[in-house]
C-alpha cells in the first residue's frame, strides 16, 4: 500500500472516562454508569459567535407552539426558508413570525432553529 493511500483517523478530543474517585473505601457500584454532561452549545449549535439563547417573556406566541418560559435558539448568520420561523425587529420589539414569500419587507433579526420547552 502506498504511503500517500493512508489515512489517519484522529482521535476524539474528548474523553469521557470516569475518573478514579479520591474517596477510601468501597466506592459506590454505580460508579461505571456514570455519563458526560450533555453540552448545549455543542449539540445545538452550528455557529456559537452568531447565536443566542433567548427565553420567551409571555405567551404571545401560543400559534406557533411557544409559550412563556421557552428558550429559543436563534442564528443570525442563517438565512431564512420558507415557512421557517425568524425573530424579527418591529417597531423596536422582538416578534416571532413564519417566513412568507420572498417580497415581504422584514427587519429580521435571526432564525430559530430550535425551541427549548419549558414544563414548569
């Protein structure tokens, strides 16, 4: 096999070992069960310095599923699809609102790609 025909296949950066505890005496049997944290900035994010997590205020917004208390994660950087929802700026307050068509004049301000929901 040919030297420019390999490969390298990186390790991951992460290690998600559990670490010996410090403790004397038996340690608890439940010790290997124990998973990573799950990072939201890593799982739902795509562009970290254009992205914001914003909590909704009032249930202004119960047509389309959001309610208050929700967080919304909204990407500046994305440009809107049809039918998708945005966060735009009217009349210096935050709305949210369904993409239409193209001709509609909006000051938009980000697309939501996901809704965090609130159960209390």
């Amino acid at each position: 096999m040919r030297d420019e025909e390999l490969r390298l296949v990186k390790k991951a950066d992460k290690s998600y070992r559990v670490q010996r505890p410090s403790q004397t005496g038996f340690s608890s049997p439940a010790t290997h069960y124990n998973e990573p944290r799950i990072d939201l900035n890593e799982t739902l994010v795509s562009n970290s310095s254009a992205t914001f997590f914003i909590r909704v205020a009032d249930d202004s917004f119960q047509t389309f599923g959001i309610a208050k208390n929700d967080v919304l994660i909204v990407d500046k950087s994305l440009v809107p699809k049809p039918a998708q929802l945005i966060l735009a700026s009217v009349d210096d307050a935050f709305h949210i609102m369904r993409v239409g068509k193209a001709g509609d004049p909006l000051n938009l301000w980000g697309v939501i790609t996901y809704i965090i929901k609130s159960v209390i």
